[in-house]
C-alpha cells in the first residue's frame, strides 16, 4: 500500500504505483544506492526494529528529476519494512547550485590572472589565489597568515585602516594604485580594484591586484619620448593638431596654446574656433587650400594669420594630411604641424620695410635736387611716400604761430576729405597731443601705433579707423633750428613703425628739411628786393600802397597837376563802426571786412587815381590831373554806395558805411601834410553830421582844429592845477517837492578863458582818455558832498555821478577803488547813483556788465541817462539792473495836455514802474509841466524850474527855503 507522498512524487493516481517495482521510478545512478537500502533493511528486519534512510533520485515518464530523502523502519516479527519518503528536490537544487557557484568561484579565482585576495576589514587575509601568491613570491599557506600591511610599500597601517573603513563606509568600487614589496625585496607597482560584501553580517574586502610595473614603465618611457617631442615642437615653434573631420573637433598638442598666447586649459580648439580666427585677407585663401586638402588628402600646405589671445596676429605654417577615409571616402581625420613663423615674417617685413624705406630716400633725394618750388616739393614727397612706399596716406603740416592751427600743405592720399573733417593743433590739448601737435611741440618723432586703443588719438579715431589709418607717424620738420611743422605718414597696419624704419624716415625727413630750407634761400636770394620794396610800399593786408607810397604818389600827382595847373583832389576815409565788427566778430572777420572795402574803393575809381591804406580802417583817394569838380562828387557817391552794401563775412552779413573827407589841392593847401591835416578834419566834420556822407574842408573847420588843439593842450593841466569845479543840480520829488537827490556836473574854471562848458572839454578828454583822471576826481568829490550832505541834511541824500562810455570800457580804472573810498568814508553804496547813457547799452561787454554788477552788489544804484534818444531795446532794462531812468528833456520841453510828447512821458513812467524802476524827467522848466508830470506819476524832477547847477554853498540854500 502506497502512502500519499509516495503517489504524489511517483504517479498521478494511486493505482499506479499498485504491483510497480520501486526500482522502476529510481535513476538508473540511484538504483545502487536503492540495492544497497534495501539490503540494509533486511540486514535489520533480521536484527530487530531499527532505522535507515537514503537520498534518491526520481524520474517520471517525461524525465523529469526530483529528490527524494527515504527512511525506512522494521518492526520486529514483522516482513514488511515501513518507509517515509519526502519530497527535498528544491533543498537538493539549492545545494547543488552552492557546490557547482563554489566551485566556478574556486575555479575562477585559482584561473584568473590577476591577483586575488580577500580580506577582513583589519586587513588580514581570508583567502589569495595562486597568481597573488605569484606576484608577491609568498606560499599559498603563508598567505593565509599575513596581513596586507606586511607587503604594502606605499601606506602605514594607520592610512590602511582609514581607507578600509572609507571603502566599507562608501560602499563603492574603489580603484587606486599603490606599491607592493615582494619575498625577494623588489617593488612593483600595482593596480588595485576592490568592493566590500556582507557575509554573515562582517563585511569582507574583496581586492583584486594587477602588476602594472612594466606598464608604468612603458608610459614613463612613453611620456619621455613625449616631452622630448614636446621640447623639439617648443624649440621649432612646432605643435601637433589632430582633427576629426565630421565633427569639427581637435586636438592639439600643449605647445599651441602657448604659440596664440593662451595656457592650455583655457584654450579650447575646434575648427570653428579655427576658422572664425584668420586674418580677413587671408581667410578665402586657406580655406581653400583646406578644402582642396579635403578632397585630395594632401598633404597641404599654408601661410596666413590667425589672431591670438592679445589680438595681435600671429603668422602659422600649417601642413596638413588626411590619415583615415569613410566607407564612402569621406574624409574623416586630419593630422598636421602648425609652425610659428611670426617671427620670420617680421624678419621679411622688416628688411621689405627697410629697402622700401631706403628706395623712397633714393626717390625723394632725386625730387629735392630736381624740383626749384617747395609746394612742388612737398607734393612729390608725399606722393613718393604713398605710391613707392606703400604707405596708406601722407601728408605735410606746417606750425602756425597761432598753437591752435596745423596748416596742411601738401598730401598724397587714397581718400580725400580727412584733412577737411579733423582738427589738429599743436598746443598741449586734447587736439595738440596727438601724433603731429606731439612732434612739432617736442621736436621729436611721434608714433601713435594702434587708431583703436591709443587714447592720445581719441579725436580722430572715428575718421582715421574709417579710413584705414590704423597707425601713424610725424616727423618733426627742423629748418635752420626751429620745428616749422610735420611730415605725416600713416599705414594701414597697426604698429607699424619700428625702430629701423623709424631711422631712415627720420633721416628722410632730415633730408626733406634741407631741401626746403634751401629752396626757401634761393628763393629769399632771388624775391629779396621784391618783397622789400613790396612790403615798404603796399599794405600786407589789401595789396594796396600804404602810407609810404602814398606820400610818394601823392608828390608825384601834386607835381603833375602843379605842372599841368590842373587840381587835385585828396579824400580821406574812415570805416563807421569798424571797431564794432571787430569787437564782436573778431580780427579775422574784421581782416575780411578791410580786403574786401579796399576791392570796392578800387572798384570806384578811376584807373590813374590810387587808393591807399594808411592804417586801421583809414583810407585815401588820390585823383589828380581834374579838370573839371563833378567827377569827385560821383567817385564820393559811388564809394558811399558801394560800402553801404552788406558785407558777408562767413556765416556773418555786417554792415558799415564810411565818411569821407574832401580836400583840394591848391585851394586849400600845396603841402601833403596840410592837405593830409585837411582831409582828416573834413572827414570828421562828416562823421558830426551823421556819418555815411562826405564833406569840403572849410576854413572854419582849421580854426575849429586849433581851438580843439588848444583846449586839448591845456587840459592836461587843468586836474593838476585845480582848475575844475563840481556843480550840484537838485531832483526833486514832484509829489512832496522834497530835494532827496542832486546830480554832480563838472565845471572847467579856464584861466584864462573862464568857465567852459562840459560839451567843449569832455569830447576831447574822452578822445585823450584823460577823461579817466577827470572822472574819477568828481567821484571823489562828489562822495565827500554826500558825506557832508547826509550828515547835516537829509541821511538818505543820493549824489548821481555820470560816467561815459570810454570811462567804463577803459579796463585800467581800478572801480574797487570807488567801493573802497566809500567804505572809508563811512558811506553805504546807495549814497552815490551812477548815471550812464543809453547807448552804452548797445555796445555792453562781459567787462562792463562786470562792472555794473559790482556796482548793484555794493549796494550803489544805476540810472539810465537820456531814455528814449537812443536805439536800446526794451530786453536791456530786463538783462541789467536799472533803478532810475531819466526822460530825456527833448520830450518834456513841449509838454502839453494830449501831446504826443505828454503820451510818450506817461509810456515811459508805466514801463518804468512795471519794471520796478523810478522815473525822473529832465529839463522842467514850468510848473505846467510840472504838474503835468507830477499828474502821469512821475516820481523824480530835475530842471531850471527848480534850480540850474550851482556850487555846494548855493546849493545848500535850496535845502534851507525847502
């Protein structure tokens, strides 16, 4: 009877395994096992109840194999044997796969050639196969009782330690290198692979060795041989680069960054990098040398340039071949050299730049001796320099006394208009410290050797990089020891300039400066007399006769008309407000002004009469040999027409007319300087009468001169002698008829001729600029009154003080002296009003507005004399600080109701007093228009109704009936 295990391991049903052979279901291996079992159970059937058992393996129809562990027991008087059998098949399967995994372990370890040792983690060893024990020359049975400190030549067993527990800690694989030291004493170098693993919860150190000594040896050997390639590249400023064509990446060796100026880890190569860094004019060259080597395989060879890591140009030869082909014969690696041959090229260039130097020196000699004129001269220089010696642009610039003008004066160019576009001086400026205002204010060659860093080169860097000027020279042109200008050279190239070449164009530039210094002595040998008798005899300016030969052609027509008994007519000429242009304008425009009058006089005349220029804005017309007067007025008409005309200066139209003044020989006088005297007064009479017309000398204009001469004569004594008075005219206020104020006006006791009016000394003391001394003695006096006045009359008493126009142009009066003498007399600025004219308005300067601004700031006020005779515009009385104006008396002497006079009056004073300034009116003389006056709000008046000029002592009896 089967059990049911028995039926489940051997049959599907249970009568299967009825009347079956045990053996029947065993593997044939089994069956002795089976034999033998049985035996033993019979053996024991006999002996009495015991108990055996066996391991057996099963199969079934399908082969299939299972495991089966038997146990068989007898009772005793019993034949039957009574087995127990379990199923064991996976725990066989188990063990099975343990012996065959132990054995492949065995067997690879003892198999592998490379050393094998397993440790624990205090470095003793578990376990080492034979190719370990090889390596290290130890027995397989001493292994087993070493530790791995006892053969590592690199690390202490403390580090050892530390590096076991880092393996187990990280629990990664660890690869490293260290030193073994064999049985025998030798060292060798080992590789080292290790991992740490967990059995029965002790982590175990699995290391796996390899004697890597030769290998060590071959890549020291190997980075020998590199370092010898290395320093044979370095020498031959050579490197190596390898390309993979497909992708565009490269490798190159050390020595290449270092040729472009760059340390190797932060030069990155690639074949765009490549590409993107050669020179612009070498780029479609090399490329396609490049792509010819693409095709052909090469080897190619190249020169060009390629910027280094400084961004200058560094000249390679590079020759490149294709070493591996696609399938489809695709180019695929490239393999080449690249050359530093900056420093041959520089070589070729300098000795290139020395013999172009030294050919323009042969070229330029030739010119010096063959051309006779220096504009020529310099012309074919520049030229030589440009076309013969490469050369970008040349050009020649000479010193004017003025520092801020280099004038060019001469050039060869590829481009023009540069010249036109920049400004270069030669004073220490911005503008003056480049290359040429450098050279000619040093005396010594200037380089500016890159356009686009150079920042002494700032104001031309636009137009020079523009133009392809990227670096330049000047030269100091030295004639007869004094640096008269600049030879000019520029190149296309930066830096271009070395010391070499520097001295031969120095000693071309040297060679230049004796060629004009001796054209300019043939030339001053051959124009002396020329311009000796041209510069004695004709104005610089105009190309006219000046005053020497005036005088000359002036006795020559006085004798041909003398001889023929015909007469002669002499005019002179002044320029009205020529000074004014000058002033605002400046010399230049003014110079403009005088050529281009002197065109037009000439223009008016007839063909035998001279035109002259005797100095300034003065001219003189002689026309001789008349026989008849009409045809002087029609010459006079037209030169008043002709120089009413608006004159352009620039950008500038200005406007003058002339007077002139008309005198007949022998009428009025035989002698030139008579006549000459003459003319002169006739055109100042003309310039009294309102200027742009002419005048006859008269007689009473000669006696006019000698009483003018007189009074100027004796004026020059007069301040010393004490001769002038101060007069005190009072202003009154009209509403009240108080005398708050008083107007000081000079007075001149003659002795010989009594009191002389202000009107016949001031124009001449003016003209004299005596007018200062005189102008600044009524100050004085005029403060002192005040003093006097306000301490014993009235503390707010005002004295106004005129001042003329030359007064306060002249920048020799010292007015701190006025502020001064106030403070020392203990006066405020209010206590002294200072009274000018309307027209100095018009002809205001910083100066003057100076003046007028420290008057209002020490507190003195300022009173606009005359208002409404003159041209001022309105704005002035906003622009400066007025406190009074006086209404001239030419509107207040025919004052009456609903006058036109009486309108004007009452414009004013509302002007006036919108703008915050008080009115005074001049020149009443009746109490209707007084009351007029008082009736429009007019605040202050003065005139002969209230009293005319008198002395202090008079005057203090005003203030005594008021």
């Amino acid at each position: 009877m089967a059990p049911y295990t028995w039926q489940t391991l051997l049959a599907p049903e249970r009568s299967g395994l009825i009347g079956q052979r045990l053996g029947s279901f065993v593997s044939p291996e089994s069956l002795p096992v089976l034999k033998t079992f049985l035996q033993e159970a019979f053996l024991i059937h006999k002996a009495g109840p015991q108990k055996i058992e066996c391991e057996l393996i099963l199969t079934d129809k399908s082969d299939s194999r299972r495991y089966a562990h038997i146990e068989g027991f007898s009772t005793e008087g019993n034949d039957q044997c009574r087995t127990v059998m379990v199923d064991i098949t996976e725990r066989k399967l188990a063990e099975n796969g343990m012996k065959r995994e132990n054995y492949r372990n065995k067997t690879l370890m003892h198999l592998a050639s490379d050393g094998i040792h397993v440790m624990d983690i205090d470095g003793n060893i578990l376990q080492a196969n034979e190719a370990f024990c090889r390596m290290l020359g130890y027995s397989p049975e001493e292994m087993q009782t070493m530790n791995v400190a006892q053969w590592d030549a690199q690390w202490s067993n403390g580090e050892l330690k530390e590096k076991f527990e880092q393996f187990i800690k990280e629990g990664r694989v660890w690869v490293f290198n260290t030193r073994h030291r064999c049985r025998d004493g030798r060292v060798i170098d080992v590789e080292i692979s290790t991992v740490v693993v967990e059995i029965d919860g002790e982590p175990i150190i699995y290391a796996s060795s390899r004697d890597i000594t030769e290998r060590r040896q071959i890549e020291d050997r190997l980075s020998e041989n590199e370092e010898r390639l290395r320093l044979a590249l370095g020498a031959a400023n050579q490197a190596w680069f390898d390309l993979e064509v497909q992708t565009g990446e490269v490798c190159v060796s050390s020595e290449y960054p270092g040729i472009l100026g760059y340390d190797p880890d932060e030069f990155h190569s690639s074949l765009k990098e490549w590409q993107s860094n050669l020179h612009p004019e070498d780029r479609d060259v090399v490329l396609a040398a490049f792509r010819e080597c693409l095709c052909n395989g090469g080897p190619t060879t190249m020169e060009y340039r390629r910027h280094a890591k400084d961004g200058s140009w560094v000249w390679l030869h590079s020759i490149g071949k294709i070493v591996e082909w696609g399938s489809q014969h695709q180019p695929l690696r490239m393999i080449g050299i690249h050359t530093d041959i900056t420093a041959r090229k520089q070589t070729e260039a300098k000795i290139n730049k020395i013999n172009r130097a030294l050919n323009v020196i042969s070229l330029c000699n030739r010119a010096i001796q063959r051309t006779l004129e220096e504009n020529e001269l310099l012309h074919e220089i520049c030229r030589i320099i440009v076309e013969n010696g490469g050369y970008r642009f040349a050009w020649v610039g000479y010193a004017e006394h003025d520092p801020e003008t280099v004038r060019p004066v001469a050039h060869a160019w590829y481009e023009a208009g540069y010249l036109e576009a920049v400004n270069i001086t030669w004073e220490d400026t911005e503008t003056g410290r480049g290359p040429t205002g450098t050279a000619i204010r040093s005396g010594h060659p200037s380089i500016m050797k890159d356009a686009h860093t150079d920042p002494a080169f700032t104001p031309w860097r636009k137009d020079a990089i523009e133009r392809g000027y990227l670096s330049t020279i000047a030269l100091p042109l030295r004639v007869e020891e004094q640096t008269i200008g600049a030879l000019n050279i520029y190149s296309a190239e930066p830096d271009a300039f070395d010391s070499d070449e520097i001295g031969l164009l120095t000693e071309l530039t040297d060679d230049l400066a004796f060629g004009i210094s001796s054209q300019r002595q043939r030339a001053i040998h051959k124009n002396a007399e020329e311009l000796i008798w041209q510069q004695a005899n004709f104005d610089l300016l105009t190309g006219l006769p000046n005053r020497r030969m005036f005088y000359d052609r002036l006795e020559q027509e006085i004798r041909k008309s003398s001889r023929a008994g015909l007469q002669l007519a002499l005019m002179f000429l002044d320029l009205d407000r020529f000074k004014e242009i000058n002033d605002t304008l400046g010399h230049d425009m003014g110079d403009l002004l005088l050529k281009e009058a002197a065109r037009r006089l000439t223009s008016c005349v007839r063909a035998s009469d001279t035109v002259a220029r005797l100095g300034g804005d003065e001219f003189t017309v002689i026309m001789g040999s008349l026989d008849e007067l009409g045809s002087i007025e029609r010459v006079a008409n037209d030169i008043l027409q002709k120089l009413a005309e608006p004159f352009q200066l620039g950008d500038e139209t200005a406007y003058v007319s002339t007077s002139i003044g008309i005198t007949l020989f022998p009428e009025d006088a035989t002698g030139i300087e008579t006549l000459l005297t003459n003319a002169d007064q006739a055109m100042y009479a003309a310039k009294h009468h309102g200027r742009n017309r002419y005048h006859y000398f008269t007689l009473f204009m000669q006696k006019a001169a000698q009483v003018r001469m007189q009074i100027s004569n004796d004026l020059r004594g007069a301040l010393a002698d004490n001769q002038f008075r101060v007069y005190y005219q009072p202003i009154v206020e009209l509403a009240t008829g108080a005398i708050h104020k008083a107007e000081a006006l000079i007075r001149w006791q003659h002795p010989k001729h009594g009191l002389i009016s202000p009107g016949a000394f001031i124009p001449i003391a003016e003209e004299t600029g005596m007018i200062n001394d005189i102008g600044n003695w009524v100050f004085h006096e005029a403060a002192l009154q005040a003093k006097r006045w306000r301490a014993s009359q009235q503390v707010a008493f005002q004295i106004s003080v005129n001042k003329s126009t030359v007064e306060l142009h002249n920048n020799d009066t010292k007015y701190e002296s006025w502020l001064d003498h106030l403070q020392k007399l203990g006066l405020p600025g209010q206590s002294v009003v200072v009274e000018i004219t309307e027209g100095l308005l018009l002809d205001v300067s910083d100066a003057i507005n100076d003046k007028l601004r420290a008057f209002h700031d020490a507190g003195m006020q300022v009173s606009l004399d005359d208002f409404g005779t003159g041209y001022s515009s309105l704005s002035y009385l906003k622009k400066f600080d007025i406190d009074y104006l006086k209404i001239d008396q030419s509107f207040v002497k025919n004052l009456v109701p609903d006058s036109d006079d009486m309108a004007l009056c009452e414009a004013i004073i509302v002007m006036a007093h919108k703008l915050g300034i008080k009115a005074i009116a001049e020149g009443i003389e009746t109490e209707e228009q007084r009351n007029l006056l008082t009736a429009a709000g007019c605040d202050y008046g003065q005139g002969f109704l209230f009293s005319k000029p008198v002395p202090a002592e008079e005057f203090e009896t005003l203030f005594k009936a008021k």
